[in-house]
C-alpha cells in the first residue's frame, strides 16, 4: 500500500514536469522550440521500446504537446537508426518517452527558454541540408 502511494507521488511529479514544460514554451509565443546544432546539452533517456535515445531539440507543437528531435544512442549495440524518425519532430506520446526524463525536459527547457525560437528556424537547425 505504501509502495502505490510512492509511486503515485512520483508519477504527480513527473506530471507537473510537463506541464510546467507546456506551460512555459506556450507563454514564449511563437518561439516554442529549442534545439542545438552540436549536441551542446542532451538528455538521454530511453522509450517504452527500451531505445536508448539522445534528445537534443525540444518544442511545442501546434497541438500543445511536447515534441522532440533526438537520435539513438549506442548503434551499433544492438540498436540501429531505424528505430527512432530522426527525420522529424516527433510528439513524446508517441514514441513514448519515459515519465521519468519529464524533469530533465523542463531543466533543458528552463535552462535554455532564451535560446527559443519559431518552428522554422529550429527545422533549419536540426535537419539536413541534404534532406
């Protein structure tokens, strides 16, 4: 009984994370996305599929979810670039992040809410010129 209880506080936490995460990049207007080019700060964190994942760019989209650009970590050991679309933004619902790096995404976006900017620019800044 008093595990559930621990865990229901845990997951409460991870919960106002990214909410206040949502909250602040919908307060910044239309400079809803921070991203870095050279892997400046990176959160690593795993999905539901237990892929390790390097998250480097971190946005609200239009519908007001939290969305990431990220890369997998450790190829090359068992896990290849197939298993992320790093072409994209992608919504953290559906690649399923775990709660647990919810903190580390409002850290990132807190740290970096200067380094904001609109959805255009940060496209220019986390794809390939080549695509």
């Amino acid at each position: 009984m008093e595990s559930q209880k621990f865990i229901n506080q845990a997951n409460e936490v991870y919960q106002n994370a990214l909410n206040a995460t949502i909250e602040l990049l919908k307060q910044n207007g239309g400079k809803r996305y921070i991203a870095f080019p050279d892997f400046d700060d990176e959160i690593s964190t795993f999905t539901e599929n237990d892929v390790p994942i390097g998250i480097w760019g971190v946005g609200l989209n239009d519908d007001d979810h939290i969305c990431v650009q990220a890369v997998v970590n450790n190829i090359g050991y068992g896990y290849t670039g197939d298993e992320f679309p790093q072409e994209e933004w992608v919504d953290i619902t559906e690649i399923g992040i775990y709660p647990t790096s919810y903190p580390d995404l409002y850290r990132f976006v807190v740290e970096h809410l200067d380094s904001a900017i609109d959805k255009e620019a940060a496209d220019k800044v986390t794809m390939d010129e080549d695509d």
